[in-house]
C-alpha cells in the first residue's frame, strides 16, 4: 500500500536540514583529517610499533591512578550510598532537575575557587551545569549571539570552535589576529581591529571570547591583557566569555590569573561590565573525567543563568555522576594534592617535550599551562607559507606518524606552527615520538631515512617493561574515539 | 524576459490603474497617509498614468526602492548600541551570595533571542522576562506551584497534590534494590581483581569516549528495546545516544528542519514539545487536532488540511512528529492508521518522528506496536523517513540517569545526529552502570513484567477514584497518565473555563494537573492526570479533595 507511492519519491538525503548537511561544523578541516587518519591507524607499542602516535589529542591521562586510589578508598560514592551505608539511589533515580544536585554545585564551586587560589568566592546560585564544556560554549552562544551575530576570538584558537559556536547557533567569529612577535598576547589595536573588521562586514560584535590558559598556545593570560580586554568589553558595551578549563594546568610562573579574580580587583570600576563577564569551567582537563561530561558556566547575570539553566535541560548531567563528584570534589584533602601533584607531572612531561624538541633544534612557545605546546617548525617547511606548512603536516602524519594540530586549523596567521599534546601518552610513548621526530629532522638535513624507520620500533620491542606499561596506559575499549 | 511578460500582463491592469487613480484622486488630495504602504498605492499608479505603460515597471520600482533604502537608512542608523545603562547596584564577582542574586540586572540589548520570549516585543523586559515563555503555560505554573508547596503524608498534608508529572514510582524499589546490590561493581566494570584490570576500567571511563555513546550501551539498550517492542530488531549502528529524550528530540529535530520550517503534531500533545523543540531550532509545531469523538485518533484528513493550509502560507511541512504511546491519553497509535501516517508522509515527502518512550510503560489490553514493527513488515519502503525516539526515564524509572535514544533509518542523519550529541553526551560512569543492568536479562524481564502489574493496578484503582466522584477518563492503554474528561465541571465551555477549573483544583483541592490546553487541546474541559506518583493510600485524600470542587460546582447549579 505504501509501496505504491515509493516510486515517485526523491532521494531522503534532499530531507535533511540544512545544518545537518552543511559543512560548518568543521569535520573537514585538517584538524579531523588528522584524526581520521589516527584512527585509521593508531600506534600501538606491542601490535602496531609503526601506528600514528595521537598527539593531536589534549587529554589529561598523568594523574588517574590518583582518581582510581580516591574511588578505591571511597567506594561508597560509586555504590551511591551514604556514609552509614544507606542507598541514595531513590532520590537520584527521579532526579532531573536542571538546577543540579546542590552537593554538587557547593562542591564545585569551592573547587573553581581552590583553582583560583581562593581570591575568587563563587556563588552555586550563579552556575549552570551542562554536559560538558563544550555544551556550556554552545549554551552560552545561544544566549549572547543571534543568528548572524559574531564573536571576536584571538587567533590561534581552538579548532573545534568553529563547530561548537557558529554550527547550531548560527553565530560568526571573526579572528583576532595575534603574532609571534610579542608571544601571540592580544592588544587592543588587534582588538579595535577585529571589530572594525567586523563592522566592515556588517556583523553585530556581541562580545570577546578567550581561552585562558590559552588553547592552543598553553600560556596563561597577563593580568594586564585581561585589564585591557575587560577595558575593551566596557568600552564596546559587549560581553567577555573566559574559557577557563585549563586553569588547574597551570604549572609555571606566572600563575593563571582568572577574569573574575581581575574584575574583583576593579571593584565599583567593574559594576557596569561585572554582568556581561562569563566564565566557562569544565572537569575535563582539571580532573581529566572529560568522559564525565561535566561543564560549567559561571554568570553573575541573572537573565544569562535562567535562560542557560533551562536550556541545559537539553544536556545535563547523570544524577550519578554529580553524586559522584560531588562526593570526590568535597573532599578537600584530595583535591587539594591532586592538584599540585598533577601540576608537578605536568610540569615534568612538559619540560621532557620541550627539552627533547630543542634537542634537534625546534622551539617551543615559552608556556606555562596546558596539556600541549605551541611547536615553531617554520624552519622544517620547504615553503614559508600555509602551502608549506600542510606539505609538512602531511608529512609528520603520514611519514613520522605523529598526529599534531597545524596552525593553519588553529586560524594562526603565521605558518608553521603546530600544536602537539603531551599528556595522552606514557612517557615512553613521547620518547618514541622524539625518536621519531629527531629522525626526521635528521633525515631531512643529511637523509637517513632509512635509518629512521628500522630504528623506531626496535627500540620500543626491546623493553619489556616499556611494552608493559604502555599496554596498561592504552584505552580499554576498543570504540574508544576521540576528543574532538 | 520576466520584464515583458509583466508587462504584457500588466497592461490590463495599468487600465484598471488609471481608472482607479483618477477615481481615487481626490482621495489623494484629501492628504497623504503617513502610512508607506498607503503612500505606495497612490503613487505607483500615479506613476503609471504619467509615463504609459513601460513606466507602470519602473514606476513601481522606483518606490519600492525608496523605500528599501529608506528602511535601510533607519536600520543603519539605529545599528549603534546604546551603551547599557548601569546596573543600579551591579555587585562584582566577588560579593557575598546573597546579594548577587537578589540585584537583577536589565537585559542588555546585546542579549540574544535564546532570552526573550519570542512573543516579546523588542524593547527588552527585566531579567525576569526570560521567564516569561514559561509563565504563559499552566504546564509549568502548575509544577511550580506544586514545588513550593508539595503534599507529604506526615510533614505537609495540606500541600498540594501532585499529579502534573511524568514520574514513575511504581516500581521504583525492584531498581533500587538492583542499584544496592549491584551499583558499585557495575560502575566500575571491576570485572576482575587484578589490579591491571581495574586500571583499565578507570581509563575507560574517564578518557574521551564517542560522544554518541559507547556501543557496549548501543547494544545493550537494542536488546532492551527489542525486549519491549515485541521482537522488532534495532541496529545498534543507528543509534544515536544523548543525555535524554528532550535533547534527543532537539537534535533530530536540527537534522530534519531548518528555522521556519514545521512540524504537524496531532494534538493534544506533550506540552513540554513547545519548549524543546521550538526554542533553539526556530522550528514550527503546527498543532492537528483529535476530536474525542474520534477517540482521539490521527485523522489523515486533518493533516492533509493542514498541511496544505501551513503550504499556503508558505511553511514549509517537513514532518509529522506523533507521540505512542500518546502522551497524554495513553492511546496506542493503531497498527492501520500508523500504516496510514506512512504512506502519508511518503506521499508528501516528509519525515515520521515517532516518540516511543512509553513503550515498555503499558498496561492496556490492546498491543502496542511501533512503527518500527509496520517498517519491518513493509518491502520497498523508503525507511530513510522513519525516526524513533526513546529514552530510560519513563521504561526504566531513570530520568535523573539522562539517557535518550535517536534511532533513525537514515544514515545521514545518524551521522549528523551523532555529531551534534557532542552537545549533550552522557557521562561515562552512567553508561557503564546502565550497561550491566540492561544485560541482566532476569532483572529486566522481572521488572517489566511486575511494573506492568502495578501500572496497570493503579491506572484501575485511579479510574475507579475519579468514577466516584462523577469524572470520566478516557481508556488509556498505555504511560502514566490518565485524561480525564471533566467538562461537565467547566463553567463555561471554553479556555477560560477550563482554566478557572484548573485554578480551582490547585487552589482549593490543592491538585496539580495538567490542563489540556496546555497540549493543544481543542476540546476544553481534560486533564491529564499523572498516577504513577501515588500511592494507594494516597488515593481516599485525593477523591476527598476533588470532591470539594465538583461537589460545590453542582451545589452552584
């Protein structure tokens, strides 16, 4: 019966929307390909010795043995149950309020405050609960931007951005194009820049968002620059988001200054801007549990957190899982040292990357933050120019079999820089990947390649307990994907 | 080309014109409407008349872009934001509790739409506009109420009864007892008591996962519905999983319209739909009303009108979304008229959203079939129309778990679907957890068969309390809601009524229910009625406190 009409029937693809067919969300840029091509084949120290090492990936893998001890020693948290033993299980069965579990928000916003070494009290009235980082960006775009609205974001920026905010909410970012000349810092004539360019397009400037620590440059931001831009956003009557999910990476001086911290410091000078200043925060990159899904927005403006608040209904968090974290972020003692334990083990794998990297003559950003680096290989490109640079990329891909993030995919003006992760791996994963890296540069002065690729993987063969401890660092599952 | 041919065309009508401007012309003199569109129609012919036929183009034109570039001007001129005044008493960051949330800043300008209430005007409201959209339907003032004041046994035996919600406590305690004995482990994965082996277990719940959900739960949850929709087979594959039905809806919903585009939903129908899926997508919902006469059934008829009224004003029509179990009658979509829905939609070319998450919550004495089951028996049918969406919070008693399910026939927009799940992805421990308890075939199996029992027990007990006092309810097969018919109660038979009753019951019986109008009913005077929060010993205190209002309603008589 249905069948009869089937034949006059256009194909089902013309029925999609024009956002799921469109190609704003990215995937195709160089960024994905990267990881595409990962996934085709990801290194393995054991079963594939010559795999792609993922470096492309900037995930927090140094401190779970501190996790797992706490749930070990807390097992009552993960069996949902109360101290005397009880189940808290019927309340959190029915529980879907979007305001969240306020355990958990009190928790959390003592940890936010702990990460800004307590000169910022956070309010749990004033925070959003959303599935993940990136559901609070999205979250707040919708919020602040209409559709056709723009963004100023410095450059380089997080290549997912341009998915995460423009895609669904049909918002634009317009670069803010910083340089290395004075260490990729935002000015404000970058700024008045951006905007001037903006207008020129006849876009409606709704506000500046930056990442601080910085991603992808893992440098924190100048306590001056967020003078200046908070400065900026006054001036313009727009809004500032600050990103601020690597503020527990921060492992050198100069600390992390948080925006909030800096509108404090204003005091009465800050009342007119102190509501159009957002913060998001996630546990992703702090905790490294990007696979809880927890994000945060952080708003002192009313309207902002009603229409954020009822708008994470469209992506909110277990009932478990707060329960969870509520528990581990309440206790205090172990926050307290997975913090500076996991700032020292970042700090020690940072410093073995940039130490390896100037080994062979690359250099790196100087940085302070982050679970990556911002590698200056300009001088390895047969071209200065973007052309060169993707020339490059590939190679290191495809020949060295490291999956880094090119500049051009972070809107850096400048070629040849790449953004490489750090902490996803076992050490020894990274001095496989310096070998890697220092063969190539190698073979591209004097030409040893072959030397090159019969060396690496020897070298990880023959050290069993190399082999051992990689193996128990890899991922478990085998449909285990990915960041981004 | 275009231009001669209206010409041609427009030369009958540039008579007409010239006779209806020397007509009208002292009309013109007797002074210029300040108004532009009256302004446009007495110059344009004016223009016509002076410079003959080719001029009646050029002449229209030329108004037209005056105009054009006079809106234009005013925009431009009105593009400078004006900066925002001052909050009176903005506290920084860093001030006490309490004083931040009491001072409500003015929306900025700057603000966006995803704030005000798309009815509100353009001057913006206060901060608690971004309310309003709420305020407008008794669905959430009820709940509200509810939360302000709700009914407890011991503590508060004045409060207000609830029966606004789309709970299940039925059976509450058969996965709570699971939870205890189980909850720990299942989380964990802690198959093994190798210490290597709990490592792994960690990293693969903390690390990144597929934002669409990790397949162990794909599988399992294909089990389960496979389990509840009798024996029809679901591919993992196409499955999409996000932290609840609601964002289930919003995403699919991204993937098959554009803004302005719409959806027709027969109606009454869910009332949280306004919300989820108009909001953020910009997406229509046109409403198709059942009539009780029909039981309430889908008429194809009444879609096709609809769809051809919503053609005329240009909307485009890019699916039927339908609710089967219905929320709130409880109806099954009969396996004809799903039939029907089918070939509809293939005719026109659209989508069929089918929301299925009643579907293990049933207790009528028809069966339930999915459309997933009329798919399966159909051959040379384009599936590629067909979406399904499920979820744990009713079937398993497990909102607070955020678990929902996208199951399309359309690659594509898995594909798409999957990922824009990045946005509301479930936490990894939650996954895992709900994993080991959908493979416990004994459990699940138990629960549905004694959940069933008690639903269909309370719906009895239920019926019989509102038969007591006068109401009747239409026959539900399936959910957690009765739909109560209580017109003979209304004052007056209209919206109004109906909302004077609704006002009664929460005031003076201190009942929550949810009005029909605020699902789009047409007929005034039902209710849906959620039973699944009750108890039995709650329902003597319930038959009590309706009887007050429909006692004095008969006493007014």
């Amino acid at each position: 019966m249905v069948s009869q009409v089937v034949a006059d029937e256009k194909p089902p693809q013309q029925l999609l929307s024009k956002k799921a067919g469109c190609n704003s969300h990215g995937q195709d840029s160089s960024y994905f390909m990267g990881w595409q091509e990962y996934e085709k084949n990801p290194f393995d120290p054991v079963s594939n010795p010559s795999g792609i090492i993922q470096m492309g990936l900037a995930e927090n893998q140094l401190s779970f043995d501190m996790v797992e001890a706490w749930l070990e020693k807390n097992p009552d948290a993960l069996g949902l149950r109360r101290e005397d033993g009880a189940s808290v299980f019927r309340e959190l069965a029915l529980f879907q309020d979007y305001h969240g579990l306020p355990a958990f928000k009190n928790a959390l916003a003592r940890f936010m405050s702990e990460q800004r070494g307590y000169k910022v009290a956070f309010d749990p009235s004033n925070i959003v609960l959303t599935a993940g980082a990136t559901s609070a960006n999205e979250a707040l775009m919708f919020c602040l931007a209409d559709h056709g609205d723009a963004f100023l974001i410095p450059t380089p920026y997080y290549p997912g951005f341009d998915r995460d905010l423009k895609w669904r909410t049909g918002a634009e970012i317009v670069p803010v194009h910083c340089t290395s000349a004075n260490g990729f810092r935002v000015t404000r004539a970058a700024l008045d820049d951006a905007y001037r360019r903006a207008q020129k397009r006849r876009l409606r400037v709704k506000g500046v968002l930056i990442t601080n620590p910085s991603n992808p440059l893992g440098t924190t931001a100048p306590r001056a620059d967020l003078e200046m831009i908070v400065e900026f956003v006054a001036a313009r009557g727009i809004h500032l988001v600050s990103d601020e999910i690597y503020s527990g990476t921060a492992f050198g001086e100069p600390g992390f200054v948080s925006v909030l911290e800096v509108m404090a410091e204003r005091g009465a000078a800050a009342a007119d801007v102190s509501d159009r200043v957002h913060v998001v925060y996630s546990l992703s990159k702090d905790l490294g549990l990007p696979g809880f899904r927890v994000g945060a927005i952080y708003s002192s403006n009313a309207a902002v957190v009603s229409a954020a608040t009822k708008m994470s209904s469209f992506g909110l968090i277990s009932s478990q899982t707060q329960y969870l974290l509520a528990a581990m972020l309440g206790d205090k003692d172990f926050t307290r040292s997975y913090v500076a334990e996991n700032k020292r083990r970042i700090k020690e794998r940072h410093d073995q990357l940039v130490d390896g990297l100037r080994e062979i003559g690359i250099s790196c950003l100087e940085s302070n933050a982050g679970l990556f680096c911002w590698v200056d290989m300009s001088h390895l490109m047969r071209s200065r120019s973007f052309a060169g640079e993707m020339e490059l990329w590939k190679k290191v891909v495809f020949e060295v079999g490291l999956n880094i993030s090119p500049g051009s995919s972070c809107h850096c003006r400048e070629p040849g820089w790449f953004r490489v992760c750090f902490a996803n791996m076992s050490a020894k994963t990274l001095d496989v990947a310096m070998q890697r890296l220092r063969s190539f540069v190698e073979s591209t002065t004097n030409g040893a390649a072959a030397l090159r690729r019969a060396a690496v993987p020897a070298r990880s063969i023959s050290c069993p307990i190399a082999i051992k401890w990689a193996l128990r660092l890899t991922p478990s599952s085998g449909d285990r994907k990915a960041e981004r | 080309m275009r231009r001669s041919g209206a010409g041609g065309s427009g030369s009958g009508t540039a008579r007409r014109n010239r006779k209806s401007s020397s007509s009208s012309g002292s009309a013109r003199d007797r002074g210029a409407r300040p108004r532009a569109d009256g302004g446009m129609r007495v110059v344009v012919p004016l223009q016509g008349v002076v410079q003959g036929r080719g001029g009646l183009v050029i002449g229209s034109l030329i108004p037209c872009a005056l105009f054009y570039f006079f809106q234009l001007y005013i925009k431009r001129n009105r593009a400078p934001r004006p900066l925002p005044p001052p909050p009176p008493a903005a506290a920084a960051s860093e001030s006490p509790p309490g004083s931040a949330s009491t001072v409500v800043s003015p929306i900025h300008r700057s603000l966006s739409r995803g704030l005000l209430s798309p009815r509100a005007a353009l001057p913006a409201p206060s901060a608690r506009g971004a309310a309003v959209r709420d305020d407008d339907s008794l669905y959430y003032a009820g709940l509200r109420r509810c939360a302000e004041d709700p009914y407890h046994p011991a503590s508060n035996p004045a409060g207000i009864i609830q029966l606004g919600l789309a709970e299940n406590c039925l059976s509450l305690d058969l996965v709570v007892r699971w939870m205890e004995e189980h909850a720990a482990g299942a989380a964990l994965m802690a198959g093994g008591e190798d210490e290597e082996e709990r490592e792994l277990s960690v990293r693969g719940l903390a690390t990144y996962q597929p934002y669409d959900g990790i397949l162990a739960l794909k599988m399992a949850l294909a089990g389960f519905m496979r389990q509840i929709m009798k024996e029809v087979s679901f591919d993992p594959s196409q499955m999409v999983i996000t932290s609840g039905a609601t964002p289930a809806m919003e995403i699919l919903s991204f993937c098959l319209a554009d803004p302005g585009n719409a959806f027709l939903v027969p109606s009454p129908y869910y009332p949280g739909w306004d919300r989820d899926i108009k909001w953020r997508t910009g997406i229509e919902l046109i409403p198709v009303p059942c009539r009780s006469t029909d039981n309430f059934n889908i008429s194809i008829t009444a879609l096709e009108i609809a769809y051809n009224q919503a053609k005329k004003r240009g909307i485009r029509v890019r699916g039927v979304l339908i609710s089967n179990p219905n929320n709130p009658t409880g109806r099954f979509v009969p396996k004809q008229t799903l039939h029907d829905l089918l070939e509809f939609v293939t005719e026109k070319n659209i989508h069929l959203i089918s929301d299925e998450v009643f579907a293990g919550s049933t207790y009528g004495s028809g069966k339930f079939a999915s459309v997933a089951e009329v798919v399966d028996d159909l051959e040379d049918f384009d599936r590629g129309r067909v979406h399904i969406i499920y979820g744990l919070s009713k079937d398993l008693s497990l909102a607070g778990f955020r678990v929902g399910v996208i199951y399309s026939y359309n690659e594509s927009i898995v594909t798409a679907a999957a990922k824009i799940a990045r946005f509301s992805s479930v936490s990894t421990p939650t996954q895992r957890l709900l994993v080991a308890m959908l493979s416990d075939q004994k459990f699940i199996s138990d629960y549905l068969k004694i959940n069933s029992e008690r639903l269909r027990k309370m719906y009895r007990l239920f019926v019989d309390a509102l038969d007591q006092v006068g109401i009747e309810c239409f026959k539900s097969s399936g959910g957690f809601y009765c739909w109560a018919d209580m017109s003979k109660f209304i004052g007056s038979y209209s919206e109004k009524g109906e909302r004077k009753l609704w006002d009664r019951l929460l005031e003076e019986a201190k009942v929550n229910v949810t009005p029909g109008s605020s699902c789009h009913c047409i007929e005034p005077g039902w209710f849906r009625c959620c039973f699944t929060t009750l108890r039995e010993q709650d329902i003597p205190i319930l038959v009590e406190r309706l009887k007050k209002v429909t006692d004095s309603h008969k006493l007014n008589r």
